[in-house]
C-alpha cells in the first residue's frame, strides 16, 4: 500500500476509533498508550540533544498486529510526552511488511534509527536491517537497508540495537538459526551504512544454557558498573513450576564481553519481570549516566486479543520508566525519580489489614511495609498475597477463565505498586523483583486489604501526564 492510502486508512480508523479509546475508563492517566490501534515495543529510547525520544512499534490500523509503523513521542523529563510526526511507515520493498522494532543513535548530530524490514512472502519471509535519520522537525528520510539476511538463519533476524564502543559502532541482533535456535549476533561498524558479521555471542547451546528457545527477541546489550549486561527475549522455554510462566520471556544474563574476540562470557538467565505481561524491554544511557529502561506491558502469542480495550479501539501501554542498577549480581530496577512529581494527595494508613478503609487506586501509588499475611483486593480483578515465603499474584485468565498465579519467593521488606487505571507495577524491596501486569476491574479501581497482618501503607494520589 502506498504511503498516501496508508495514511488514509489510518486517519480513518483515528477518526471512527478515537473518541470511544479516549474516554475508555481503562485508558491510562499517566503511562504512554497509542491514540488508537496497538501498540508494542519500545523503539529507539535515546536522549537526544538533551531531550528524550522515545518511538514504539504501532499499528494504527486496527487492534491487530501486522505491518508496524514506529510512532514517535518526545519529552523534556520522561513524565510528560508530546506526539512526534510518525517515524516510519512500512511499504518499501525492504520493509513491505513492517518496520520492524530496532534503536536510535546520535551519529554525530544526526538522529539516526537502526529498524528492522519485515518482508514475508508467499512462502516464508526475510528480514534487512535498515537505517533511516530523522531532522529537527522530527520528519524522518529513509536511507534503506544496510544489512541482508546472514546465512544459517532463518527469516526470524532483527531488532537492532546499536551503541559506540571506542572507534566503532557495535549491533546486536535477535536471530534464529535454521536449527531453530535462538541466537545473538554481534556486528562491528566503521559507519552505520557498513557492519561486518563477528558472530554469535549467545543463544541456545551456547555459553553453557544448552537448549534455550528457538528465537530470541529484542536483543540489549550494554554496560552497567564492571558489567555487561545482556536483556533479551527468549522464546520456548518451557513453563516451570514457578518461573517462566508467560508464553514468552523476558530476562537478562549478567557477563562480559570481550570486543577483540568478539566472545562474551555469562552467568545465569534471570526473569526481568515476574507479572503477567512485561516484554520487549529497551534501555537507553541517559546524559546523567543513568540506565533507562521502557518495556511493552504486553504478552504476544497469548491472550492479548482478550483485552477488553480492543473493543475500545486501543491496546496495550509501555511501562513507566525505570532507572537500572545491578545489586550483588541482580539487576534492580525502580521507577525514575521524576515520577515523583506525579504525586498529588498524600495520606498514611496504618493498622491490621481487614482494618483498613477502603483505597481509591485509579491513579495511585503505593509504598507499604507490613508483618505477617495479607492480601490486597484489587477491583476483584488481581489478587496480591504476601505471606513470609514471599508475593503471589492471581487472576482469571481472560481466554480460560482459569485462576493464574504469577510467583516471588524471598522476604517482603518493601512493596512499591504504582497503580494507573488498568496496570499495576509492583517493585519488591527497593526494586529487587518488578510484577507488571493489566488487570480490568468491572466496577470502580479500589482495593479492599485483608488478612490479619499488620500494614503501614503512604498512598499518593497520581496526577495525570501531559500528553499533547
Ligand atoms: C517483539 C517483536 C519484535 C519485532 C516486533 C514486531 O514483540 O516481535 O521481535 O521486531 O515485535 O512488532
């Protein structure tokens, strides 16, 4: 389709779609969602001359996915966000079938995107990795593909993230082998238009994981303290009795890599995220030498079309921002400092669970320290438990029905659960363990505390961002 019947298509599902999206009680005050349509990963989270850009994976043609767009948000403090001109539109030859998610670079001055093409044809598909540089306008020139599809894998190549390392630009790519295996691949290049192959730095039946999925997402790989961290997105791994439970991973391994070799040595994968929907995360190196991170709060393949918003015309939001550290080889992750200034009424409750008034979390924030079992009763959609083995967190499956619980095994010191009409971001002890789930209370956002233990609980109020 051409950009011009493309555009059409979209101002027509905005304009039948977006009054009812806008005012869907589901619809978040303060976290990013797209005017209407579906939204996914986050793409190119960089601070850019000062100002953070952030572009997402959008379909602005139906609650579906498909030919993805990268919609475009700009933002002086991470909190409040204006909308960008769209980024990029899929119809070239190389990116006939999606602009598929990647990262952005400051290539001295330049704004520049790494994305993936998507190409499918009638039998199979092939990717190319692609760059295009946007202006001060935010208007955006393709400049084609810059990377063909490498032999021994599959068409299941992509999602760029690149970074400068010294002389050279450094990539990373997800990749599946024609073993059906999940890989990384590492690419050196003098220039953003010439990369040359290193080879695998990880994947499954490397590095000592053995068999670890058969492709693997949104690769990440930077620097934290002494380390080098890698978060990605391995797929098929099969379900355990408390851990990997979603259809799909997101997780991280802790090492080092070593740049003449292009060789790079880890420990054990570790789940970023314990809730229901967290995927595709990206992380961004902010000018205050803060590690940055957004995730989609989405599960592909699962039971997303579930959502009651889809009837609304909108689906899915990105997570709050979120500040990384590593603490004793774990990575913490915790909501940025700027969020603060969200907060609006403030009051203290303080007494035996079942004691407790019942708490208005439409726009809230919570931070609760507590002795002995309790339970928070949120809209009678989610269940969260504490007890002294640790959080479980339970709700109806929207496609079966069936009660699911989501697992955090250790001593609750702390809870921090950010709460924005239909998601809930809980961050245990400091930012230790994060359980990022949608939930869709039928009646009104309150939550109901039960049990007999003992809670001190600050609640805030949140203020709703700007979003213009
Ligand atoms: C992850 C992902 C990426 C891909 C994009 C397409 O959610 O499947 O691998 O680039 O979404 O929208």
């Amino acid at each position: 389709m051409s950009e011009h019947a493309l555009l059409k298509k979209a101002l027509l599902n905005a304009t039948r779609s977006m009054t009812q999206a806008k005012n869907d009680g589901y619809r978040p005050g303060w976290h990013l969602s797209p005017l209407v349509g579906l939204l996914n990963d986050p793409n190119g989270f960089i601070q850019f001359a000062g100002q953070y850009h952030l572009f997402y994976q959008w379909n602005p043609l139906a609650c579906a996915h498909g030919a993805k767009w990268w919609g475009h948000w700009r933002s002086d403090d991470l909190v409040n966000w204006q909308n960008e001109p769209v980024a990029l539109l899929p119809g070239d030859v190389y990116d006939s079938h999606g602009c598929y998610s990647g990262s952005a670079v400051d290539d001295n001055g330049t704004l520049s995107l790494l994305y993936t093409g998507n190409v499918k044809f009638a039998q199979g598909r092939t990717a190319w990795q692609c760059l295009a540089t946007v202006d001060d306008a935010g208007e955006v020139t393709k400049a084609g593909p810059v990377i063909g599809l490498p032999e021994g894998y599959t068409g299941h190549v992509r999602d760029p993230k690149v970074w400068r390392h010294g002389e050279h630009w450094y990539m990373v790519l997800g990749a599946q082998n024609l073993q059906q295996q999940g890989k990384v691949l590492l690419y050196r290049g003098d220039t953003l238009q010439q990369w040359t192959l290193l080879g695998e730095i990880a994947g499954s039946h490397l590095n000592g994981l053995g068999e670890f999925g058969y492709m693997w997402e949104c690769p990440d790989l930077f620097a934290l303290g002494e380390q080098d961290v890698l978060v990605f997105c391995p797929q098929g791994l099969p379900a355990q009795a408390q851990r990997w439970l979603n259809t799909h991973q997101s997780g991280y391994v802790i090492g080092q890599l070593d740049y003449s070799k292009a060789a790079y040595q880890h420990g054990d994968f570790h789940e970023l995220d314990l809730g229901f929907e967290f995927y595709a995360p990206q992380t961004t190196l902010g000018d205050d030498g803060r590690r940055l991170l957004f995730g989609w709060v989405g599960m592909p393949d699962e039971n997303e079309f579930y959502d009651p918003t889809r009837e609304q015309g909108w689906m899915h939001i990105m997570s709050c921002p979120r500040e990384l550290r590593l603490v004793e080889g774990r990575l913490y992750q915790q909501p940025v400092d700027e969020l603060k200034s969200l907060r609006g009424a403030h009051q203290r409750l303080e007494g035996r669970a079942d004691s407790l008034a019942i708490t208005d979390v439409a726009q809230a924030e919570l931070v609760i320290s507590a002795e002995g079992s309790w339970q928070a009763d949120f809209g009678g959609a989610m269940l969260l438990s504490c007890d002294e083995s640790g959080l479980r967190l339970r709700r109806q499956n929207r496609r079966t029905g069936e009660t699911e619980t989501r697992y955090w095994s250790g001593q609750v010191r702390q809870l921090q659960i950010l709460c924005d009409r239909s998601s809930l971001e809980i961050f245990v002890n400091d930012g230790e363990a994060t359980l990022t789930s949608r939930y869709f209370p039928a009646e009104e956002h309150t939550l109901r505390w039960q049990g007999s233990g003992e809670l001190r609980v600050d609640h805030w109020q949140l203020q709703s961002i700007m979003l213009v």
